[in-house]
C-alpha cells in the first residue's frame, strides 16, 4: 500500500468538483461504507431553517461505495488538506479518516475520506421519497439541491459507476421540478 501520495476518496461533489490539483484521477472502490444523503446541509445546499440533503459515507458492514480517487500534486500536499478541512469540515458533520481503498487498476492506497459522524446533530435517515421532496426545494450558499443531485447523478453515470438510488432520485427531483 502506497503512503507517500497523498489520495482522496471522492463519492459526491469531490468527483465533479474536486477543487484541488491533482495527478491522477481513477474509479475506486471503499469497502464497509454506503453513499447516503444521510447529512442534512445547513450551509452549502441548504439553510437552517430550509436543511438541504447532501451525500455522506455512512459506515455499514458488507457495504461498497465506487467513487474517484484523486492523487494529489506533490508540492501542495499542505494546501490540498487545508482546503479540504475548509469545505469539508466546516460543521464537523464530516469525520476526516484515511481509510484503504481499492483502484480500478488493482493498486491499494490510503486516502484521506470524509465520512458522516453518525451521532452528529445533522445526520439524518429519510426515505427516498422524502429525499426527493427535500432535495427539490432546498438551496444554500453554494446553489440548489437539485444541481448537487443532478451533477453527482451525472457523473456517476460518465464514469460508469450505477447507483440506484441516485438515478431514481433524479428522475423523481426533475419530475417534483417540473410540476
């Protein structure tokens, strides 16, 4: 297992919008965790008085989540963490781990992962139906809910990675938007 690269576990807006440089970019595979919208968003994609939904890993014994894998550039190790820590750790719902994942091309890293605190005040279990209905109406800081679905939903799809939840998800937003 390589630990002189820093990598990075990305499940949902990381993989469209990493925000940091990197070399390297491949389908990776965390076992014992599962993509949820389980973290209600008070300050990207939703308010606190409007929460939002936004993915999170929750930990879940036989579960796998396939999601990109970044290698960050070397000389900005430093910088990449700290805007990560920003972004991803700006409510502490998120738990920074480095957890071993698996390449598509067979290679075994460390990557540092952000994970939900399950005991966390905006962790949240709802159904999907229920997600929709949430997911069609929120907007925060950093936009709509719908474009944070739609865009995952997306790009999950050019990478080839199925999640089922997700493409029903965003057939259901899309005809909750339409109506």
């Amino acid at each position: 297992m390589s630990t002189q690269d820093l990598w990075v576990f990305g499940y949902g807006s990381l993989m469209w919008n990493p925000g940091f440089d990197h070399t390297e970019a491949i389908v990776a595979t965390l076992p014992g965790y599962h993509r949820s919208f389980c973290m209600r968003s008070i300050h990207h994609r939703g308010t606190e008085d409007a929460p939002g939904l936004v993915l999170a890993l929750d930990e879940m014994n036989g579960a796998h989540c396939q999601g990109l894998a970044f290698r960050a550039c070397p000389k900005s190790y430093d910088k990449t963490l700290a805007e990560l820590r920003e972004r991803e750790l700006v409510s502490s719902a998120y738990l920074e781990k480095r957890l071993t994942i698996t390449l598509l091309d067979g290679r075994a890293v460390e990557a540092v992962t952000y994970v939900i605190d399950p005991h966390h005040v905006q962790y949240c279990q709802v159904d999907l139906d229920e997600q929709a209905q949430i997911i069609a109406r929120a907007v925060g800081r950093r936009g709509p809910n719908t474009e944070y679905l739609y865009n995952t939903a997306a790009h999950l799809t050019e990478l080839g990675i199925e999640d089922q939840d997700l493409s029903w998800l965003s057939q259901q937003v899309r005809a909750l938007v339409d109506i």
